[in-house]
C-alpha cells in the first residue's frame, strides 16, 4: 500500500513538472516550447494521482482552467501544500500565475494564498452562495495576519500579507454586498476605498459605494462618486456610473442633465435597457430603501424579501399612532379632576376610531366636523387637553401631526386693513396638518367699537375660508369663558356652525387645587409642609366661595379670578422664593451641609408670605391666617407667664420654645391685635405693681427694676408712668398696705 503511494506521488509530480513546463517556465535549465493544451492534460494527471497537490491545482488555473473545482480544490488544499513542489522544483513563488474575476469589471493575479482564498469567494458570489462566501472571507480575516505570508514578487523577501491584499479582499466582501443590495454594508467594508492607490480598484469601489449612495437617498455623495468612476480606467463602468448619475440628478432637479446623460450612455450602449427606459420615461425613478428594510430581511442575501417601503411606513404610521395615543392617554389621566371633560375627550377619540373602521368596511360614516369650543375659566387645564386631543385625532389618522399652534387677538390682526389677512394666512399654515388653538377667542371681534371690529372680523372670514379650504388638514379649538364663547359665535353665522362640539371646563375645587399644587411643588422638588398644605387649602377654600364680577361685570368664583391651577403654580414658585429668602438669612444653618428635606420642605411662613403677596397683588380680600393663631398666642403667653423673671425671656426664645418660627409667632400676635414685646413688657410691669405694696420685704426702685429685666432705673419708671399715669414713688403714696386707699382710686 505505502509503495503504491509513493509510486502515484512520483507519478504526480512528474506529470506537474511536464505541465510546468508546457507552460514555458524552465525546470534546472530544462525549457519547452509553451503547449497549453498539453499543459492541461498533464496537471490534470497530477490532479488524479494526488488530490492534495495545491500547486497542480494551481497549474491547471494558470493553464487556463479557472473552474469552480479547479477553485473549490485550491482553496481545499491551500492550507497544506501550497508552494510545495514549487520549491522542490526551485520554481520562483508567483511564477505559477493565473487570473480570477474579483467581480465588477476587474479580474486579479491568481497565485498565492489569499488569493485563492479570495478567488474561492469571489466563485461563491457568482454562484450566489453567499452564506458561505462570507465565512471564507471572515476566516481570511481572522488568519491573514497570524499565520500567512508571501513572498515579495519584485525582491524576494517574505512579507506578511499586506494593505493592497486587504483592499482586494475588501472589494470582493463590497461585491457581496453589492450583490445582495446590502448597501449600508458595502459603505461599511470599503470605507476609505476613494484614497486607494490602485485606480481600478478604486474605479470600482466607485461604482458599488454610488450605487449604494443612490439607494439610499444620499443623491449628492452618489453623484461625486460616479463622476469619479467615469474618469476611471475601467471602459465599462462608465455607462453605469453615468446611468446611475443620471437618475441622481433626475431626483435633485436636473432633468435636463440626466437626459443628456442617457442619451450619451445610449450612444454608447443601446442594449443598456435600463437606460433606454430612463431616457424615454421620465417617471423612470430610483427606488430608494433604508438600512431598516434591509434589516427586516427574512432572506438576509435577498432583497425581494425586504417588506415594502409602503408596508414598513404603514406599520411605522401605526406604530406611531399607538405611541401617540398611548401619550394621550397617559397625558389625560394624568390631570386631576376634569372627570366630565376626561368621558368628553374618550368620546371623541371613540368616534374617531369607529368612523374609520366603517369607513374600512364599506359602511356610512356620516362626516363630523372636528373643531371644537373649550370653555370655561382660565387655569383648568384647556390648553394641556387640546394637546391631548391633537395627539388623539394623530393617533387616529385625522391629522398628520399631534402639532398645536397658540394664538390670540395679536397673532391675528395687522396694522391696517388688509395686512390682517395676510399675518392670519400665514399663521394658520404654521398650523397645518395640526391644532390651531385660539385662547380668549372672544377677543377675535370686539365690541363697542365705533363701526365695528373691522380687523377682527377680517381675520375671522379669513380663519373660515381656511378652515372649509383645509378641512381636512386643520383643526380650530377656540377658548374662553360660555358667555363670552357665545357673543363670538353669534356674531358670525358661519364660526356658530363649525363649533357645534363644546367641552365645559369646571372650576377646580380647593382639593383638587391642592393636589395640583403638591404634583407642581413634587415635579420642583418641593415638599409642601403640613401646615403649609393647611394654609393653601383655607385660601383656596376662601377664594372657592368667593363670588366676585370681572372687569367686565360678569359674576366670577374667586378661584377663577385667581386662575384656578395657574393660580397655585404661581403660589409655589412664591413660596420657594421666600424659602431660599428664609433659609439663606438665617445665620444658624450651614446650608453647604443642610440636609435634602430642609432645602426641598415649604413651611408655613413661606406660604403665608406667598399667599400674602399674591392675593394683594389680585386685589383679593381674604383672611390666610393661620386658624391656630389664637391658641398659639395663648401658648406662648403661659410660656411667657412662667418665664417673667428669667433674663432670656423673649419672642426668639418663646418661638423655640414652642417650635414655631419667629415669623409665624408673631404674626399669629398680630392676627389677634397683639405684640409679643409688648405683652411681655405690660405683664413684667403688673408684676412690678404688685411686688411694691404685697412684698414682705419691699424691693427698691432699682432693685425691681433689675429683677423685671429693664435696662435701668429711668427705664423702669419711664415706663411704670406711661402704663399706669404715676410713678412707682407716686403710687405707693397713694396706696395702703394692700394697694388701695380710701377714696382713693388705684388705675
């Protein structure tokens, strides 16, 4: 068995050494004259008696066979025995030379071991095996610099594979994707390719990365790159690269430079069918994809397997509208109260939904107009529900966009007669495919004007001849409060009937006001102490009960006079102004080290001060103080009682004492006619009284008033005269042992 296999080995490489030279390359001085036919036969023998050598392989290419089994045994055998009889028969590496077709317009020398490797993948594209085309160009990958080399054709020296090997193999990785219409991946792998040195690589690399370009909708970059091709050296890219340029132009504008384009191409290849379309249909376009169908791919390697551009923005445009809806949803829930106006808006979107769905199947859908009147007091939340209801009619197809425009009087009405419509034309197609909302609509056409609102009533006309034009790509939510919703509506025939649909907005109660507050101070990182909460409450209870007019006379809740949650916004961003004031003057903090509830907590005296403000500010005459007051103030009298005698006895101390801030201390005193000083100050001087006749041991003038706290001796009598009419010597004068005389009267 051994010996018939040296025998074939030996019977192999003679049969090699006769195709080499039949192919005219010496062997030790031996020449022949060049025979390919016979050059064939014998490497084809050599192949037959064994397999496993690469370089007879390699010999029948260079004889002219380029097959897939020539190519298939190459890369095979490549690993184990490439340049082995080479070297046994001193045959210089890369004298054994063929050609392969690296795809695209160029063929490539065919001798050494990543160009077998590439050759193998560049067949496999061909045959559209591409699954394991990119195997064999990712195993050339993860082995070209660890264990290959070849030799350097111009001196000999072994080099490891180098650049123009990494850019052959990246071209033939760009065809495969080329192929397959993986555009984003043939920009991807040859990358760089426009600086390469050799120009017909590059002139290819040209066309595969401006076809990619022109795919893909970047029409300026694909145009730069065909033009490049064109100047290349390769003949036949030039036809496609100025077929494809031209296409690019047709889609920036340049219908008549594409036609010239096509009609040159034409000369040149009239059997270029593409291009014959395109010069004769000038709706002949590109159909351009995305790197997310490809993506979507259930044939990774075919494109006819990608879902439709119009299929992927269908289910972009649902995908979208159950975002959108689902924002809307979520963005109504969140309001507190407005319950009716919550079950109003549900309403709409479920008529929406339905018309659709019988618009689908074939049934009636009686056309309902969208606009729609929100009234009712400012500050309840109309301006938030009418970008809900723009995110629901997008959600549910009526509009393109969930866009609102705000607009009053001013966005509307010009300077003269005439440039009223012209600023109304121009803001109305801000709005279009969304929402137009006109807040304090009312204001549109004033009364008691002499002549009448001309101005207004100039962009009224315009605002309906827009909207029954745009029916279907505008919607109009005007607002304010009923009554003054009605005078607009009467005024015009044509406005009453497009704002059938109305959705009142209720007045928010003091609870409802309060937890807005704690969501607005929450999202502020805020906290609202429970005294704080206590004194916003009473307020807004005292303003809900409030009947007040407006200027216009017109009877008004206080709340609405205030601004409903408008109203409470501003209250908080108040009350953390007097909290940064308070905290920042207070010397016993070190505020670098102060803890997070401290700096985020709003007390009382922050929302008093807040509440102060602001309700003088609106003329607003209600009582914010604190109900505890007058239990308070007796507290701190006891407290101040018990403590006459003692040094430190003030406002500071009694404040700490009963863990109230100083503020708040004394303005509950101020609450109920009072001063803490001054209460102090008369009842140390009752006690002085008291102490000059029922003593058993009689104090001084100057010893009592040391011991009550006053400053001196003048003090104390200064001040004894001024509370009772007398001095203390003049009132012991006149009273006995027990504090009275007779007939005489003690004050």
């Amino acid at each position: 068995m051994g010996n018939a296999i040296v025998s074939s080995n030996r019977q192999a490489q003679r049969a090699f050494d006769a195709g080499v030279l039949s192919l005219g390359l010496p062997i030790e001085g031996q020449e022949s004259a060049p025979d390919l036919q016979y050059a064939r036969l014998a490497f084809q023998r050599a192949t037959e008696w064994d397999p496993t050598m690469c370089d007879a392989w390699l010999g029948r290419a260079a004889a002219g066979e380029v097959t897939g089994e020539v190519l298939f045994h190459l890369h095979k055998t490549s690993a184990g025995t490439l340049y082995r009889e080479q070297r046994r028969i001193g045959l210089s590496p890369g004298r054994l030379v063929s050609r392969f077709p690296l795809g695209l317009f160029i063929d490539y020398p065919l001798s050494g071991y990543a160009e077998i490797w590439l050759a193998w993948a560049a067949h496999l594209i061909g045959e559209r095996g591409y699954d394991e085309a990119e195997r064999v160009l990712d195993e050339l990958e993860d082995h070209r610099t660890s264990r290959f080399e070849k030799p350097d054709r111009l001196g000999g020296n072994r080099i490891a594979v180098g650049d123009m090997d990494r850019r052959v193999a990246a071209y033939v990785r760009g065809v495969l994707h080329y192929n397959t219409q993986r555009w984003p991946d043939v920009m991807s792998v040859l990358t760089g390719s426009a600086e390469w040195d050799d120009p017909f690589l590059a002139t290819g690399a040209h066309v595969m990365v401006g076809s990619a370009c022109a795919q893909l909708g970047l029409f300026g970059e694909a145009i730069r790159r065909m033009a490049q091709a064109e100047a290349g050296p390769i003949p036949a890219a030039r036809p496609l690269a100025m077929f494809c340029r031209g296409l690019c132009l047709r889609e920036t504008g340049g219908e008549d430079e594409a036609q010239a384009l096509f009609e040159k191409v034409y000369s040149q290849a009239p059997d270029f069918e593409a291009n014959a379309v395109a010069m004769r249909d000038r709706g002949y376009r590109i159909t351009v994809t995305s790197r997310e169908a490809i993506e979507l791919r259930t044939d990774r390697w075919d494109p006819a397997s990608a879902p439709s551009i119009e299929s992927m923005q269908r289910a972009e445009v649902e995908d979208r509208a159950k975002t959108i809806l689902a924002e809307a949803r979520g963005e109504l829930d969140r309001q507190i109260g407005l319950g009716a106006v919550k079950t109003q808006v549900a309403k709409l979107q479920s008529t929406a939904q339905l018309a659709k769905i019988r618009a689908e199947k074939g049934l009636s859908a009686a056309p309902r107009g969208q606009h729609l009147a929100f009234t009712g007091p400012p500050g309840t939340g109309k301006t938030t529900i009418a970008r809900v209801v723009a995110k629901i009619y997008c959600g549910v197809g009526i509009l393109r966009t969930d866009r609102v425009v705000e607009a009053k009087r001013g966005d509307f009405v010009g300077q003269h007669l005439g440039s009223t419509a012209i600023k109304t034309e121009k803001l109305i197609d801000t709005a279009m495919d969304g929402v137009l909302f006109i807040d304090e609509a009312y204001t549109l056409i004033q009364s008691g004007l002499s002549g009448g609102d001309a101005f207004g009533r100039e962009a009224v006309d315009t605002l309906l001849a827009r909207m029954e034009n745009d029916r279907d790509r505008l919607v109009v939510i005007i607002a304010g409060y009923d009554g003054e919703i009605d005078r607009l509506l009467q005024a015009n025939d044509g406005l009453s009937s497009r704002f059938s649909k109305r959705i009142q907005f209720p007045s928010y109660t003091p609870e409802e006001l309060a937890r807005i507050a704690t969501l607005i101070a929450g999202t502020r990182d805020s906290q609202l102490s429970e005294d704080a909460q206590k004194l916003l409450v009473r307020a807004c209870e005292q303003l809900y009960s409030l009947e007040s007019t407006d200027q216009s006379g017109a009877p008004r809740r206080g709340v609405d006079l205030a601004g409903n949650g408008r109203f409470v916004r501003n209250v908080i961003e108040a009350a953390e102004e007097e909290r940064e004031f308070r905290l920042a003057n207070d010397d016993s903090l070190d505020l670098s080290a102060a803890d997070e509830t401290l700096l985020m907590r709003i007390e009382a005296d922050d929302m008093h001060i807040a509440l102060t403000t602001l309700l003088t500010s609106l003329n607003v005459g209600i009582d914010v103080e604190p109900e505890s007051a007058p239990a308070l103030v007796q507290a701190a009298k006891d407290v101040a009682d018990r403590r006459l005698a003692e040094p430190d006895l003030s406002p500071v101390m009694l404040a700490r004492e009963l863990n109230v801030s100083l503020r708040t201390l004394q303005r509950s005193f101020t609450a109920v006619g009072e001063s803490i000083t001054a209460y102090i100050r008369h009842r140390r001087l009752e006690e002085a009284r008291r102490a000059l006749t029922t003593s058993p041991h009689r104090l001084s003038i100057s010893e009592l008033a040391a011991h009550w706290q006053f400053s001196d001796s003048s003090h104390f009598i200064r001040s004894f005269k001024k509370a009772y009419g007398r001095t203390p010597a003049e009132y012991l004068r006149v009273t006995g042992p027990d504090g009275t005389r007779a007939g005489v009267g003690v004050p």
